[in-house]
C-alpha cells in the first residue's frame, strides 16, 4: 500500500494493476466509501477522466455497480498480489498466512470480506471455491479472521 500510493503521490500516476489490484482492492476489502474511493481516484491521478475511471473504480475494483462490469469482484488475498506482482518479495508480511502478528493484512481482510458479503455473493459461481475454503476453516478460525480483519483495517487506515 504504501509503494504505491507514495508513487501515485509523487508522480500523480500508477499502473492498472497498483490502482486495481492494490489501492482498489484494498478499498474493497475495508470496505472503504464508494464515493470518496472514487473522489480520490479522480484527484490523485493525472490520466483520470471519468469516462475512463468510473467505469474502473466503480466497476472493477469497489464492484459498485452490482456485477454490471464485473461477473464477480476483484477481490483478492495476498497470495494473488503475489501471484501477479512482485510487491511481496520486499514485504516484511507472511504472504501465506491469515493469522498472526506478520500474517498478510490483505489475507484476513480477504474472508472478512467474504463473510461479510456472503448473502450477495455467496451464490456467485465463480467464488463457490472461496467460499468452500471459508467454510473449511471453522468457526473458531473464522472468528479469529473476522477479528483479525477488523483490526488490519483500523491498522492500515491509520497509516494512510
């Protein structure tokens, strides 16, 4: 988070996947207002025009327009990020745990947010695999998770 909002506050630009897969999904999974999500897109970037951006953030990354442009959201854990960047190379996180102190943020704010979502889109065929995992973990790690993911995000907006 903090590579790449500092780059898009330095140079008033960041690649696709920064926006999408890092700032945006963060957004998401903290749950994060729309609107506001979506003010600072359109303020901090230098290529961002509405017809362009909107369709972006409200579509693709905060899955705003109730699966218009999107057939599920664009919500991911940290193994994804790690998938598709290399921001995990550098981090001092676990990028395969959920729980614990150096556990990824992104892993615990993941299932919290797909627990918190599960009436809109547990029905959803493409998170039918997640939502198995989720179900796998038990209630007892569930808990800790939900836990965990409320503190990360108190955490992680305090140090933006």
């Amino acid at each position: 988070m903090q590579q790449a909002i500092s780059q898009t506050l330095e140079f008033s630009y960041a690649h696709h996947i920064q926006r999408l897969m890092i700032t945006g999904n963060f957004a998401l999974l903290a749950g994060l207002s729309v609107k506001e999500t979506t003010d600072w897109y359109l303020a901090v970037y230098c290529d961002a025009y509405e017809w362009v951006e909107l369709p972006n953030t409200l579509g693709m990354a905060l899955f705003a327009d109730g699966g218009a442009s999107a057939s599920k959201p664009y919500a991911a854990s940290g193994a994804y990020i790690n998938r598709m960047s290399n921001y995990c190379k550098s981090c001092h996180y676990k990028v395969k745990d959920s729980l614990g102190e150096l556990a990824c943020p992104f892993n615990a704010l993941y299932w919290d947010f797909l627990d918190r979502n599960s009436t809109t889109l547990g029905q959803n065929a493409r998170l039918q695999l997640a939502y198995k995992n989720w179900l796998a973990k038990g209630s007892e790690q569930q808990q800790a998770i939900r836990h965990k993911g409320d503190k990360d995000i108190l955490i992680h907006l305090e140090q933006l």
